[in-house]
C-alpha cells in the first residue's frame, strides 16, 4: 500500500471501482435475454438477437432480441392505442406521471450509473455524476410543461405517436431528451434504442412499469438499422425525432419526405474550440479536457477542432500536453480514471484510420508516453491524441471522428478566427475563451453554431434548447423550443388536401389579348432590379375566363443562382437592428395601402370578386403591419440554469432563405410568408403563385419606393416546383418553405437531404390565409428562426 508521503509526492492514485454487483445480479437475472417492451409487458427474447458487450474487456453482457417489421408494427399499435387515454388526461395528471419517472431515476441512480458504464465504457465519475442527473433534471423539467402546456402553447396539441431513435454515445441520456417532451406534450412514443448500448434504455421500462406508466405510452423496440428503418417509415408514426450520424439522417429524410411527419434531427459535429491570447490559459486547457477527452471524444458537440491565436499557441500546447500526460485511462468502473473504453472495435477501427490519414496528409501528431501501452492492453482504448500543424481543408479538420483526437489550427486575428471556425459543413457548438466579453460575445454572435460555450465547454440543461446549423441538422432538444417540436397547430390535422397542380401552360404564343393598352412584360426582381428570365421564355398568364392577361418570366436554375447570389450581398439588411426592420415593413404596409385599389383591381381581373378582392388587399396591409410590429419583440430568453450560469436564447435569422408560395390568396399569401421572414431579418428568393404572379410582381415598385435594400426580397417567377427544387438543391439556401401540393412537398424533403436544410411544408394541405390562427402568427416567427444558445458563466 502507498505511504501518504510517497501519495503527495507522486499525486498517484490508488484503485477505486465501483460496485458492480447489483447489475451483475440483475443481468444474470436476464441470461435468457431481453426483448422489447411493448404495451406495457416485455416480449419474449425470440427470433434474432445480437450480443451486447463490455467494451471495457470484451465480455459478453446479454442477448437482446432484434425488432422485425411486425415488431415494430406491434409496437406502434399499442401507442396508437394508448394515444386518445393519455391526451385525455389532464396537464396535472401527465405531470405527475412524468414526476413519477424523474423520482424513479433518482432512487435507482447508482445502479443505471454502472449499467450504462458496463455497457458504454464511459467512465463511472461521468455516468454517476453528469449522465444520470441530467435523465432526472429532464424528467423534472417536463413534468413542469405537461403541467403549463395548454396555457404556454394555445392553439396546438399532441402530434401523435413518436418514432425515436437514440445513440450509442449517451444512451439513457438521449433517452430523457426524447421522450420527456414527447410525453410531457401528450404523445405516445416507440423508442428504438442504440445497437450497442440498449440496457439502460431496458431498464427504464423497466422504471415506467415501477413507476406506473400506462400501458403503451412508452414502448422500446431493439435493433440495428433495419429496425430503425422500420420505425421511421411506419405510417403510423406523425413525428420522428432522431440523434446519429449525419449519413443517417440524410437517409430519414429522404425516407420520411413527402409522409407528413414531423422530424427533428440531431447529427454530427466538428465544433471550434477558440482560445484568444488574453485566455485563462490553464482553463482553457482544462477546458479542452472536457471538450474533447469526455466521453472519449464519442460526443457530437465535441471541441475537436482547436483555434489557437499564434502568440499563445506553443505554451497552449506545452501545456497541454503536459496535461495530457497526466490523464489516467482504464477501467472505466475505477472512479479515479480520466477516460473510459471507445464503444466498440468497429469505432476504434475508425478512429485509427482518421488518424492514419491525418498523418499522412502532414499534421504533426502527439500522444503521452504510456499511449503505446494502451494498444497492448485488452478493451477499446485510444489513447488521447494531438495533431498540431493541421491544414483548414484536412481530413482531421473537416471529418468527425467521434474519438479522443484533437486537431490543432492557429489564427491571428479574430476575423481568421471566425472564418476558421465556420469553415465546415456543421454547425453543432462552439467554444469560445477570452477574457474580453465584447470580444467572447461578438465571436459568439458571428460563429455558425447551435450552441456556443463561453470559458466553458459542454454544459447542458433541459432548460436551454440544444441543437445545430447546417449540416448538424434541424430542430432543437431542450427548453420551449424543444417542447414545440412535438406539437401542431389544433387546425393542421384537419385540413384538406389541395388538388395536385396543373401543368405549367406551355412558353409559346397563347391567342386571346384583346389589344388594349401597351402590352405589358412581366420581368424578374433581383437584386432591386427588374431582370429578364435567363432561359428567354415566358408564359402567358390568363384570367377571368381565360383572358390572356400577360407574359411572366419562366424562370431557370441560373435565375436562382443570381437571386441568391443578390441575397447574400444584401447582409446589411440582418445587421439592422429589429426597430429599423419595423420603420421599413411599416413603410411598405404604407404604400401598399396607397395602391390599394390598383392591387384590387390586378386580383379582379385574375377572378375575384370585388369585395373579396378588396378584403384580401386589406388582410394583406394589416399582416405587413403586424410583423413590423412583431420585427423587434421576437427576441428569444434568458435563463438561469445555475447560479453562476446564464444562457441567452437567441433568434438568429436563417440569412438567405426560399419562399415557394400558395396559388390560392396569390397577395396575401405572398405577404403573409415573406413579411415574417424578412422582419426576422432574413433575405430571401420567392417564387409567387405560379397561377397568378402578377399582384406579387405588382410589388416591385412597393419595395423600391419602401426602402427594402436591394436583394432582401427576390422574386422568380415560373414553375414553382421546378423552381423549389433548385432552391431544395441550393447549398447557399439554409432553410425553404414550400406551400404547393403534395408532390412539390416530397419533391424538396427528399432533395434536401443533400445540404439537409430545414424544410416547412405544408404537406400539400389547405390553409386559410384570410384566418388568423392559420395565416399569420408565432409558428410563422419560430420558422423564420434558428435559435442560438449562448452559455456564460459569471462571478468569481
């Protein structure tokens, strides 16, 4: 045994593991296998299974049964059947049952601790003290909002029964961040759990049955991909809310395009760790510890990328090598160690073959001195790694590779910085140290992120919405915005299916002008300017009783580009401030109602009747003024997730976006999407109703005589599904909305899986632009937003 001189000389540690017992008992327990939980009883461990292992040593920890289609079928079934008894229960009731939950993990903490590092190789200090009181907290949190749900949230309800499908990287976690807000907004759930960890998610159905839960509200199916793949494409299913892989999620959203479910998607990540000269920088190095070695870097929102201002980098990375040095990794069960095992051989075969290419593209790589050890020793251990000189456009910068490698980049101002961190394709977190705030902030504000840490790194609470930009995925965990991801407007479910669209009349002369008047040419506005169609054709427009009315642009994929190309030249428009929004659109709504009765008479003569007409003009005057009054009042949340902890929740606008409008109200419709979006401070390119453009293309003069800067608001005329599926493909698109028929909608899901921008469709269903609770609103402000979490710590 060490003396306690020898102790403070060398700061060894002596062995510490936990007690492992009780999960040993309660594994043998279960030598016959685990199936699924399905309507509230487990089935049989029949029919193909896969085997569990401890990554720590390879042992085998259980069979578990793989989900077939009529598995899966079963499953949904029973939430289905669940659905219509847990909507009726009251908000206080569903409270206490999700209360019940978060009570349960509470008293078997200790054991789904062990459990899920018996089968993750997370170290038992992270499982123990981060993992499993954060599946309480979320728990805890939801209760709240199926308690005040109603009252925060009027006008929506449940979307139904949820598809789930979690990661192997934080299993029981992933879980709470699920199915607490699906439950707690009054859905029913069938979760597919991770191929290689699914035993804590069997043992918290194992808590709901303890705990009480209705039959079928929580279901678990287990398998790989095809089960997941099942899940996904069930008809059953109106919402799928999935965390992996960035290749996975592409696959769920073409399979998903054109279903009308809803889906949320959590995927990959290379995050920015920014460290300024003026850092902390030993808590800075401390800080890349929890950034990049946690989990053994098995973390989507990981700090794998380091961004080093050059006149600190080489005491930045003496030291931390130093600290690497000291790390300890080993049996992840022994409370004194850094770093557990990697989940499985397959990932560290993975993580090796980044590595090989990263030095055989020239970084320089690091490891500690007892790293050759850990290659002799059994389990999935690598060891932490290091990669200095690493170039921008280099695999190591630019792959995720979900292990404990760090690549190491330098800058010298903080534009390089920025720049830097937003070259990538995702856009998950970022963290940022300084100690000039006006400096942490304004990196904070400009970095392309989800979420952003500031002298700090991987903080999480169910208060405080977590999700990315870009390829990083859609959609947000956590907070309110979390909770909005599982609910619909009350109207939506019974809406009507708009008939398919009519071919586009074709671009040649079309007989029946009646000569009166200069013949009018209907040109394109990009970039403030009226412009003629790339292709040279154009297409007649007709009108009451098929009177040939004019001649629109038929707009091509050369037309978008340009029109993108004006929009992102238009930035200054997002800089403006929300007030300087709102004097603009109040200016339109102005002038728009000075040319009232021109707008009327345009939509007369394309079928209304007067009266509706001159009704749809004033909805049309009233909707710009109520989003310019809504330009600088929609300004995200404060919250206090600790006591030296702020987290502000930004709406951050989307930039450049894609509009493809309705052909039923042509101006109100127009207004009704473009208004929200641009008083939120984006640009966009819009294609009007492809049927009747000619009030949208009468709007031209409005915005030049209305001080919209040029390129804010874009017009394309032509075929709107051809148009919205360039605009899908588009890289320099971040979100589209699309509002057509049922065929244009699965057009641009599925062809968004490429760049996977955030897509809001109206699934080919009606909607009453003249009623407010359809036409106008908070949903139209949320999509017109990606909200940005910022964490900063305070006080000393």
């Amino acid at each position: 045994m060490n003396e306690i001189r020898n102790i403070l000389k060398t700061m060894e540690y002596g062995p510490a593991p936990e007690d492992d017992k009780d999960v040993r008992a309660w594994l043998a327990n279960h030598e016959q296998g685990f199936g699924h939980f399905i309507g509230g009883a487990f089935t049989p461990a029949k029919g193909k299974t896969f085997t569990v292992h401890n990554p720590a040593n390879g042992e085998k920890l259980a069979e578990v049964a793989i989900a077939d289609p009529g598995d899966v079928d079963k499953a949904v079934g029973e939430a289905t059947k669940a659905l219509k008894k847990w909507q009726a229960l009251s908000g206080n009731q569903r409270a206490r049952h999700i209360y019940a939950l978060a009570r349960h993990v509470q008293k078997h903490s200790r054991f789904l601790a062990v459990l899920e590092t018996l089968d993750n190789g997370k170290t038992i200090r992270e499982t123990r003290d981060i993992d499993i009181p954060l599946v309480a907290r979320h728990f805890y949190h939801h209760a709240g909002w199926a308690e005040l749900r109603d009252t925060m949230f009027p006008g929506y309800e449940p979307a139904g029964v949820c598809g789930q499908i979690i990661p192997w990287n934080f299993p029981l976690l992933m879980l709470s961040w699920k199915v607490a807000p699906a439950l707690a907004a009054g859905c029913t759930v069938v979760l597919k759990s991770a191929e290689h960890t699914p035993l804590t998610a069997i043992a918290f159905a194992e808590i709901c049955a303890e705990a009480g839960l209705p039959a079928g509200v929580f279901n678990l199916v287990n398998g790989a991909g095809e089960t997941g793949a099942a899940l996904a494409g069930h008809d059953g299913i109106a919402k799928l809310a999935f965390t992996g892989s960035t290749e996975v999620g592409r696959v769920l959203r073409r399979q998903t395009a054109g279903s009308g479910k809803k889906l949320s998607l959590e995927l990959g990540g290379k995050s920015p760790f920014i460290v300024f000269d003026n850092a902390d920088i030993d808590a800075a190095v401390e800080g890349v510890v929890d950034a990049i070695w946690f989990n053994q870097g098995e973390v989507c929102c990981a700090g794998s990328r380091a961004i080093v201002q050059e006149g600190i980098a080489d005491l930045f990375h003496e030291k931390l090598r130093a600290r690497m040095e000291k790390l300890r990794l080993g049996n992840p069960l022994d409370k004194a160690m850094d770093m557990g095992a990697v989940v499985a051989p397959v990932q560290i075969e993975q993580i090796i073959a980044k590595v090989e290419a990263g030095v055989a593209e020239g970084a320089r790589m690091w490891q500690p001195s007892w790293a050759q050890t850990v290659a002799a020793g059994e389990g999935c251990f690598f060891p932490p790694t290091l990669f200095t000189d690493v170039s921008p456009s280099s695999t190591l910068a630019q792959e995720e590779i979900f292990g404990p490698v760090l690549a190491s980049m330098t800058f010298r101002t903080p534009g390089e910085a920025v720049q830097l961190a937003n070259n990538s394709r995702y856009g998950l977190a970022a963290s940022i140290w300084s100690q000039n705030l006006d400096e942490a902030f304004d990196a904070a504000r400009t970095v392309k992120s989800g979420v952003v840490w500031i002298n700090s790194t991987n903080l999480f609470d169910a208060s405080a919405g977590f999700g990315g930009y870009k390829e990083s995925g859609f959609g947000r965990e956590g907070g309110r915005e979390g909770m909005i991801e599982y609910l619909v407007p009350v109207w939506q479910k019974k809406a009507k299916l708009l008939p398919q669209s009519e071919p586009m009349p074709a671009p040649t002369p079309a007989p029946g002008g009646d000569g009166t008047g200069l013949d009018r040419t209907v040109k394109m506005y990009i970039g403030g300017k009226q412009a003629r169609p790339d292709s040279g054709y154009s297409y007649p427009v007709t009108g009451k009783n098929g009177k040939h009315l004019a001649e629109a642009g038929l707009g091509n994929r050369k037309d978008i580009r340009n029109a993108v190309e004006a929009a992102h030249k238009a930035s200054g428009w997002s800089g403006m401030t929300g007030h300087g929004r709102a004097q603009v659109l109040y200016f339109l709504a102005e002038n728009l109602e000075l040319r009232a009765n021109g707008f009327a008479a345009r939509l007369v003569e394309a079928g209304a009747s007067a009266s509706s007409a001159k009704r749809e003009v004033e909805a049309s005057v009233a909707r710009a003024m109520r989003y310019a009054a809504w330009a600088d009042k929609y300004d995200g949340a404060v919250r206090a997730p600790d006591k030296r902890l702020l987290t502000l929740a930004l709406n951050e606008p989307w930039d450049v976006m894609g509009i493809s409008c309705p052909d039923e109200a042509p101006l109100l419709g127009f207004v009704s999407l473009v208004m929200p979006a641009i008083a939120m401070g984006n640009r966009v390119v819009v294609t009007p109703s492809p049927r009747q453009p000619l009030a949208a293309c009468d709007l031209y003069q409005v915005l030049d005589t209305s001080d919209v800067p040029p390129g804010t608001v874009n017009i394309i005329t032509g075929d709107r599904n051809m148009l919205a599926d360039t605009m899908a493909k588009h890289d320099d698109i971040a979100a589209l909305w699309y509002f057509g028929d049922s065929e244009g909608t699965e057009l641009v899901e599925r062809e968004s899986a490429g760049n996977l921008k955030a897509v809001w469709a109206n699934d080919g269903k009606e909607r009453d632009w003249s009623d407010p609770a359809q036409g106008q609103g908070e949903e139209f402000l949320f999509r017109a937003v990606r909200i940005k979490t910022i964490w900063t710590p305070f006080g000393v």
